[in-house]
C-alpha cells in the first residue's frame, strides 16, 4: 500500500533542515514545492534542498510539474536498495568536509560502502556512457541500431543505467539481449 505524502514549501535550506530535524525518522518522505527558475516567487532551491536531504541520509526522486511558477520535487529516506550517483558521493563528500552531514546521513553512507552501492555509483546521464559490449550487440542487428538512434537522452541513459548496475556478468548478458530485442521490435524504455 502506497504511503500518501505531504507536500511542504520552505523558503530556505534552514527551514527544511530544521523540518528534516524534527521529521527525518517519522517521515516517510513529501513532495517539496519549489518556485522555477524563471518565476517572481522564491523558495529553496534544488541544489540547496539536495545537499540538506542528503545531511539525512534522504534522496530526491520524481518531479510535477505545478503551474508555470511551481513544481514539486519527491524527497524520501533512502531505501537499503537505494543507488548511489557520483554526483551524489560527491555532494556528500563536500558536505561531510563541512561538518554537515548528521548521524542518519552518515549511516546511510556507511550502508552503502558496506553493501558494496558506494563503489558502485552510476553516472549521470550527462556523462553515461553507452558500454562497448551493449553497442557490439547492437551493431549485429540493423533493426535494433536504427531504432536506437531515434532514442532521446532518457532512454538511451536507462540503458547504461541497468547495464550498469548489474552485478553479474550473466544478468548483463540477459540484459543486453533483451534491450537489443525490444529495440528491434521498436520499443522505447520510457
């Protein structure tokens, strides 16, 4: 059963430390209302409510759109199966350096590096690359590759993505094999 979260709006990166302070183990998560770049209204920032979800040992995940001034922004504890981003072990370092991480941010670290998710930190989709072995396949089969090439940023970055992650070479195989299948057949991943 879905938990029903709530949606909070701070003006600042206090305001939503504080909040986390006061919420981070009681709360399961909440969709974070945010001003766009482009609006006349302010509040916190993506990148400022980013480093004080991870102080906590909490991510960011889906975004809605609002209205032409507001989205919100998913944030939630980080599950035992959460993946890590570089871009995310690299935040933390920096906000570990400051002083800022708080004991449930450090656990969540801890977690990782014990599980083996730390090393395993994915790229983002502006550096993903595509693997050799996942283009050695692709090349064998000219419906899958001209298909592939009508493929935006997205789907072409959740393909580097799930073969990424897979921890055994088998599992990557059969990943492999089924991506090119459905590439061929046509079918997008998003």
């Amino acid at each position: 059963m879905a938990v029903e979260l709530g949606t909070e709006y701070f003006a600042d990166g206090d305001e939503f430390r504080r909040w986390l302070c006061e919420n981070h183990e009681a709360v399961p998560g909440l969709w974070l209302r945010m001003a766009k770049k482009t609006s006349s209204h302010s509040s916190i920032d993506y990148d400022q409510a980013l480093d004080v979800a991870l102080c906590f040992g909490w991510i960011d995940s889906l975004s809605r759109r609002i209205d032409d001034d507001f989205f919100v922004q998913k944030f939630s504890r980080r599950t035992a199966r959460s993946p890590w981003s570089k871009r995310n072990v690299e935040i933390v370092a920096r906000l570990d350096a400051a002083g800022l991480l708080e004991p449930s941010g450090i656990a969540e670290i801890e977690k990782a590096k014990a599980d083996g998710r730390w090393d395993r930190a994915y790229e983002g989709a502006a550096k993903a690359e595509v693997p050799t072995d996942f283009l050695d396949a692709l090349a064998e089969n000219p419906q899958a590759r001209e298909f592939y090439a009508t493929l935006n940023s997205t789907n072409r970055f959740t393909i580097a993505y799930r073969l990424q992650e897979a921890k055994r070479p088998e599992t990557r195989a059969r990943r492999i094999e089924k991506f090119v299948n459905q590439l061929a057949e046509g079918k997008k991943f998003y």
